[in-house]
C-alpha cells in the first residue's frame, strides 16, 4: 500500500503535494495510540499536565491606558480592591512619650512636719491642685465610672509592687503589663549582668494622687496620667556577676520619697493602668554611686619596657665602683684618729667629760 501511494505521488509534479504525501506517510506508520494498555497510569499522565492561568497582558496594558476613574470602575466590576500607590505601614501607640505637665514637688517635702508652716503650705497648694484637677478626673469617670482617687492611690501603689517584684523575677511578661515600653527600658537598664534583691518594708505615709492630667494624642485616642506620692521604707541591694555588693544594704531599709506616673490609654477598653515614669526635682540630692570591680592591672616597671645598652650598663658600673672607692679611702683608719675611740670604761663613767670624733 504504501509502495502504491508513493507511486502515485511521484506523478504529481507540484512539490508542495510531494512534501503533503510523503508526511501522511510517516504520520500513518508512527502515530501513536491514544489510550494507554494499563489504565492504573492514567492519574499519573494526568497530574504531569498542569492549568496554569497565564496573565493577560494585553488586559494589563490596556487598564494603563485607562484613566483614574476608568480604573476604579474596572476594578469595582472584576471585584478586585484598588491598589494603592504608596505602603501603609501598621501603627500601634499604647503609651506616651513623656508626662503631660508633669508635677513639681515642692522643696523639702518628705522632711517638714505635719503641723510645720512648709507643710501646711504643701498641704494648701495640693488642695488648689485638686480643684484644677476635676475636669480631668471627669474625663476618666466617661471610660472608668468607678474611678475615685482616693481608692486609686492603693491600687496604684500595689502596682508599683509587683511591677519591681516581677523585675527582681526577670518576668517580662508580666512586667510588660505593669510598665509601659519606654519604663521598661530605664527600670531594666544595666541590670543585664547584675542581680536585684528589692523589698518592700512598710509605707511612712499613706499614698495619694497629687495630680491627675489627661489629653488627645490623635483623633479619637485619650489618653489619662496620674501622679501618685509614694513616702515609704524599702531595701534595694545590687550585686555584680561576682556575687559582690555593688549598692544599697541587704538588712538596713532606706526612707525613699518618690512621684509616680501612672497611664492609661482611655479610649482602649483592654488598657490598664501602668508605671509611665518617675518625676525627679532638681532638689533631689544625688543617689549613691555603684562599686565597680574592676581586674587587677599587670603593672610593668619603666625599666623593663625600655631596651638596655650594655655599654652603657658597664660605664654605670664602673662609674659606681669609684665611688666606693673614694669614700672607703676618705675615712682614716683607727690608729690616724687624733681622738680615741671610747671604751665601754669610759663610757660607764657619766661624769668625765670626753671628746669624741675628728679634730
């Protein structure tokens, strides 16, 4: 058959039928079935063939041309959100960066007695204080209707506790709650390698809230702060990495008089009250420094760094050796004294007078 048809293609003199005839020829004999013998097989052929949706550019370039409104409206119809032109990047704000107005302690608080000229005027600022701090104490009663400051300063001061007690314990978790970020940075700073005892002995004076200040940070966010003064004795020791005393004692308690900041973001229903900051006066005498220790250096004397000449050791020798010489031959012998020496007679005898050395 095939001998036939190859025959009767060579009687065709257009060679474009030629070239026709002899592919059906070879397509005939070569052409592979289109079903396998073992159809176990078939999943396999079919998963080594994969749909992949290929994109339309001609679609792309086209939504290009298109202007601003003309893609908004192509992007509504195919359901797709508009893309944005520049990237938006998440922002999570839970805290402040410093306080709003913050306090200033009057000069020798802590020290005047309670019925002393200093404290009753202490005790006159703070009431007009508290009179400037009602409208603000109205904008934490919106979020918080049970806030009272009277009961705050227990609860404050109870939060003071435990927020040193989980940083004795090195427990972040629990400390980031008590403390805002930025408090968290200044109370764990330089304890890396250090050890911290911290206790809490007794309060000197009932805590109270001094001054209550709240504000709008961004539109729709406020956020309350609150400063507590806190009069009490506490121990606060610090050990090195060596187990030695760097500050503070382990058995004496120290008279600590300090000004809290507590903060909340108001507009947060999950928010809590947390340390912020502490108010430090210019008044306030400096604090103990810290005992380093220190390794012991390898001290090393000036002779041994500096190169020696032999030569000029030798002429040090010899330099020193004729001046011995010379002193040994300025002192006369015994018998060239013009004075004898004494004997231990002589000298037994208080009374007689006698000349002893040279003459």
């Amino acid at each position: 058959m095939a001998l036939n048809l190859f025959r009767s293609s060579l009687l065709i003199t257009n060679n474009r039928q030629l070239i026709i005839t002899l592919i059906n020829i070879r397509t005939h004999f070569t052409k592979t079935p289109s079903h396998h013998t073992k159809a176990k097989w078939r999943p396999f052929r079919r998963a080594k063939i994969l749909d992949i949706d290929l994109p339309d550019f001609d679609k792309d370039r086209k939504l290009r041309s298109y202007t601003l409104q003309e893609q908004r409206e192509f992007l509504k119809r195919e359901g797709i959100p508009p893309v944005r032109s520049t990237e938006y990047k998440p922002l999570y704000i839970d805290a402040s960066t410093e306080a709003f107005e913050a306090y200033v302690p009057p000069e020798g608080d802590g020290k005047a007695t309670l019925m002393s000229k200093d404290r009753l005027n202490q005790f006159y600022t703070s009431l007009k204080k508290n009179l400037a701090t009602r409208k603000h104490s109205s904008t934490i009663r919106k979020y918080e209707p049970d806030f009272e400051p009277l009961l705050f300063a227990d609860i404050a001061q109870q939060r003071y506790i435990d927020a040193h007690q989980a940083l004795m314990d090195r427990d972040e978790e629990r400390l980031i709650q008590l403390v805002t970020p930025g408090s968290l940075a200044q109370m764990s700073r330089g304890l890396r390698y250090k050890t911290l005892h911290w206790k809490w002995v007794e309060e000197i004076e009932p805590s109270y809230v001094v001054a209550i200040k709240s504000g709008e940070i961004l539109k729709g966010m406020t956020m309350a702060q609150i400063t507590v003064r806190m009069h009490s004795k506490q121990i606060c020791t610090i050990y090195d990495r060596f187990g030695r005393l760097m500050f503070g004692n382990e058995t004496l308690p120290k008279d600590v008089l300090e000004y809290i900041v507590f903060e909340r973001v108001l507009t947060l229903s999950y928010s809590q009250w947390r340390v912020h900051s502490k108010i430090l006066p210019s008044w306030l005498p400096p604090s103990d420094p810290l005992l380093y220790t220190f390794e012991k250096p390898n001290i090393k004397y000036i002779d041994e760094d500096i190169p020696t000449d032999p030569i000029e050791d030798e002429k040090k020798r010899e330099h020193i050796a004729k001046e011995q010489d010379t002193t040994t031959k300025t002192i006369p012998a015994p018998s060239e004294l013009k004075t004898p020496i004494p004997t231990l007679s002589d000298i037994s005898q208080p009374n007689k007078k006698r000349t002893i050395g040279y003459t």
